[in-house]
C-alpha cells in the first residue's frame, strides 16, 4: 500500500506508514507463490499460472450508503472482500490476491484491528493475500480490487446462456433484504422477525459467502453465470440481455427462509427477485447437464437449486402454481436512482 500524501516519518510508529505496517502488511512468509512482490514497492507482482487469463474486478462500500453506521468494524472487512471474491466466483476464477483503498475520518486502531481480523480471516481462508492499495483521510470508504485466474474458454460470460438452458441458484435468496427492512423497521418486515431471526437475517445481509469453490466447479458445466449482488431479477437480466433471451421463473417452488415464505405474497416477491446483497451465484447449464451441475454443488459443498429456465422470447416471467404466466418487471438496487 502505498502512500497518498505525505505522513509521519516510516521508521515511526505513528501516522499512514505506521497504519499500514501494525494492521496490514503481513509477513512476507506468508504469501502464495503466485505473490512475487507484496506491499512494500510501488506496484505488486503477480506470477499468473501459465496460459491463464487475469479476472480483475473491483467494488466500493460507502458508509451510509452500503452499510450501517454500528457495523462491527471486524463484519464490516469480511463483507468488504466478500462481495468481491463473490464477482470472482461467478466467472468461475481462483483469487490471486487483492488491493485495498481506505479512506478514513480517523486514526482508530481497535477500529482497524477488529475490521483487517475480519478482513484476513476470509482472505486467508481463500488464499487471496492483500498486495498492495492505498490509505487516506475523508469519510469512510472501502474500495477493494480482486485479481484471479481462470483459463481461457472457461469463464462463465453473461453472454454465453442459450435459451433452453436451466437457471440455477446457489443458496437462498431474499434474506439480506428483509433484513434490511427489519433494521428499517418497515412494518412487514418486524412483525416477521424476532430477535433470533432477525439476528440469523442480518448475518446474511453483513457476512456474505463467496461461493468460490462452486464457481471453479462449474467450469465446463456452467454456460453463463452472474452473482446477485443487486437483485436477482435484475442481475438476470444483465445475462438475458447480454445473450438475447428471456426467462421464466417459479418462485413459488424455490426453497426459502421461513420468515420469508410466511410474508404476503407482494413483500416476498419483492424480497426474491428485487432484493440485494445476497452474493449467491445465478447460473444456466444445458439439460444434458444436471448430474454435472449436482455434482459441481455436491463436490464445493454448496446448495444449488432449479429455479427456471431460459427461452427464447425476450422477457421476464413468472409462472404461478396455476400455470399462467405474468409478466415481471425488474426494480433492483440502483446507486443513482
């Protein structure tokens, strides 16, 4: 990480240097032999297997605006890495390592302990180790850039789905919303969730799983994937509108929470499909190859579900347990609307 003005002397204590060095820089023993030079120069190097391709992605969270002000700071830098690994396992890529840009309004250490502990836990367990970024003072923001591999061919594009393919999910969806409304305190939501609900609801909303491990099981198997990071019918239809089709849907037969399946129908629908940070993998994959997509989720312990298909007439819709079809319009998260 480098410098962004000039702090207090490096061989102190004291100031961004010694910031950087008491929460983030880490023993160079502890880097994977694809970390050629970590933090500490003005740029990292990476060595990528050969004949891979570099997945590079990058995500903000902005305090008021993707997060609460009394998140524990050590959630807070699990979710910050988590929604980024989670765009690298819907292209199917392994974690190289990651940058992380931090601007803060203060010098806090115990704020910065518990949020790198929350932060290193996760990168640890994915043998993604943190090479370089930057630190500064301004109001909390957390801007973090993820680097894998993936071999050529086998990244799950969004422009690869064909119509006819089934639509899978990894996990559940709809949890991370209601609690958001919860912490709202939106009248249908409360009146669903108790204490111990709320606090099962809430730690999907602030501690999100990348599914990594299902995300390099599916290549070859997988045709087109996204991660549904703003909705899921709005993340759909970045891929039917990247691949030229549409999608019918049965969220009447999905597998959900039970706080969710005991809303009114309006308030669940919304929670499914226009719901956000829910960070599970959206997917399609050829009939032929549903004993191989079974097998992708039994081999990275994952739970996976059909959840529609995809055809060829554009469009969303939703089919109710009587048959009928109805049209659906997306209504996700929108930074700007």
């Amino acid at each position: 990480m480098s410098p962004a003005t000039p702090a207090a002397d490096p061989n102190t204590g004291g100031g961004e240097f010694g910031l950087i060095r008491r929460h983030f820089q880490r023993p160079a023993t502890t880097q994977p032999t694809a970390v050629a030079l970590g933090i500490g120069d003005d740029c990292a190097l990476l060595r990528p297997a050969p004949g891979y391709q570099l997945a590079v992605s990058s995500d903000m969270l902005v305090a008021g605006r993707h997060f609460f002000a009394d998140v524990a700071p050590q959630t807070l830098g699990h979710k910050a890495l988590a929604v980024n690994l989670s765009d690298l396992a819907a292209m199917g890529a392994r974690p190289l390592g990651f940058t992380l840009a931090l601007a803060l309004p203060e010098l806090d250490d115990p704020w910065l302990a518990a949020f790198a502990q929350g932060l290193f836990a996760l990168a640890d367990a994915h043998a993604c180790p943190l090479v370089g970024g930057d630190t500064t003072r301004g109001p909390l923001n957390i801007c973090i850039t993820v680097l894998g591999e993936v071999l050529p061919g086998q990244a799950l594009r969004r422009d690869a789905a064909q119509a006819g393919d089934d639509l899978y999910l990894s996990g559940q969806v709809g949890e991370a919303r209601l609690a958001l409304e919860c912490l709202r305190g939106t009248p249908w939501a409360t009146e669903h969730c108790g204490p111990e609900a709320l606090a099962r609801l809430r730690e999907r909303l602030e501690r999100p799983t990348p599914r990594l491990a299902l995300g390099q099981a599916l290549a070859g198997v997988a045709r087109a994937a996204i991660d549904v990071s703003d909705g899921l019918a709005s993340d759909l239809g970045h891929i039917l509108q990247a691949s030229r089709l549409g999608a019918e849907l049965a969220p009447d037969e999905w597998a959900l929470a039970p706080e969710l399946r005991a809303l009114p129908e309006p308030q669940r629908l919304e929670c499914l499909l226009n719901g956000g940070d829910d960070y599970e993998l959206l997917f399609t994959a050829p009939m032929a190859a549903r004993s191989a997509v079974a097998g992708a989720a039994a081999a990275s312990g994952t739970p996976v579900q059909r959840i529609g298909r995809l055809t060829p007439e554009p469009g969303l819709r939703l089919r109710e347990p009587s048959g009928r079809l109805r049209p659906w319009t997306a209504s996700g998260w929108d930074h700007f609307a």
